[in-house]
C-alpha cells in the first residue's frame, strides 16, 4: 500500500476514535516515545498522559475531528505530513487550524511520533 | 561541519537578526517555497510575506528571543528539529514555548523550510 494511503487509513482511525470518544484507541496510534506539542501546554510524553490529553479535549466538549494532508514526504521510517485540521462541538465549528505530525514506521505500522498543531483563527 | 552545528549557527543568525530589528535578514534564513505556520495565523508564505510576518512580531515590541534545540533528526537533505523558545519584550518574558522546524539543504546551506511553533503558557 502507498504509505499516503496508510497515513490516510491512520488518521481516518484518529478520527473514528475521537467520534466515539475512544481517547485510548487514539493513544494507541502514537508511537512508544512520542510526543504531544499542544498549544498552550507544555510537550505531553507518554501513552498515560496522551491518553488522559486526549480525553481532556474530548471532556471539554469536541465530539468530531476533521484532518485533511496538505503535505507528506516520507525518508526511510519517518514522514512529514503538514494539514490542517477542523474540531466541532455542539455541531459548530470549535476550531480550525494547522498541524506538523512526524510519523514513524514502527514495526511496519506508521505511528505519530512528533504531533504539534495551532489555530488559525485571529484571536 | 556537524549539521547540528550548522543548525546551531542558523538559529543563532535568527537571534542575531531579531536582535538588530532586521526583518530581511529572518526571512533571508528561510528556503525557497518555505511556510510559516504560526498561532492564530493562516500559512504564511513567501519571502515578502514572512519578512513582514517578523516585522509584525517586532513592531508588536518583542526584541529578543532565544532558541533551544531539544532534538535533531537528518534524513538526507531535510533535517527535523523540536526545540522550545523564548521571547522578550521590555526585559521581560512575553512568551515562551515549542517549535518544530523542518530544515532542506539548499546549495550546501541549511535553511527553514516548514517553522510552526506554539506558547506553552496556559491561558
């Protein structure tokens, strides 16, 4: 399979988790050594603590994600994807913004490694 | 030269630059096609663009900023960094946070081609 087709298959799971707000099924998706760089918190590091993100954002009221790749260029066991992001709640948009993952095959499976995203909405 | 003293000498040009207000001499560091993206920002792209991208930054008083690389990682002609940064303004931290930068090499010379980063300050 081309590896745009795994990372759209990854990131189709990232968002049917985040619709039955399964943040377990999400954190699976990262890689052993990863990394969360949210907006307005410091790097989250470890399955746990991705997990518990993932659920906080899922708490606050985001029932559906939206991710589109605008960009993927893969070396070796690693891929940079850029794309762009939409996060609804209450049936509205919550927000939209942009997002860099840095995807690493791991053990044939491409997992999230490095994962940071930031609004594009004017303050 | 080791690519992450090259990375280190470009970063240290960043400073330099925003330290004498030279917007130019910012977006001289960034590659051909190179994208910002900032917080609460759409893409940033292009040379005028990104220029005036950083001199709206210095404008908006920040005058100093400080880079820390955590993580390089080379594949060929594009190297990935995660660092965290600082910035001042009126003697004072303004802001600081996280960035991830993805470099090309260009005719020998390593410039910022992809550079997001977001504020690890809670709101």
């Amino acid at each position: 399979m081309a590896i745009a087709d795994e990372i759209k298959i990854a990131n189709g799971r990232f968002v049917e988790c985040f619709r039955r707000r399964d943040a377990g099924g999400i954190a699976a998706l990262y890689a052993s050594g990863a990394k969360l760089l949210p907006p307005r918190s410091d790097f989250v590091l470890g399955e746990p603590s991705i997990r518990s993100f993932w659920q906080s954002v899922m708490d606050a009221g985001i029932e559906d994600a939206a991710l589109e790749t605008l960009e993927l260029e893969t070396h070796g066991d690693t891929t940079v994807e850029v794309g762009t992001y939409v996060m609804h709640a209450g049936g509205k948009v919550a927000d939209r913004g942009k997002y860099i993952v840095i995807w690493k095959n791991e053990k044939g499976a491409w997992k999230l490694h490095r994962d940071m995203w930031n609004s594009s909405v004017a303050k």
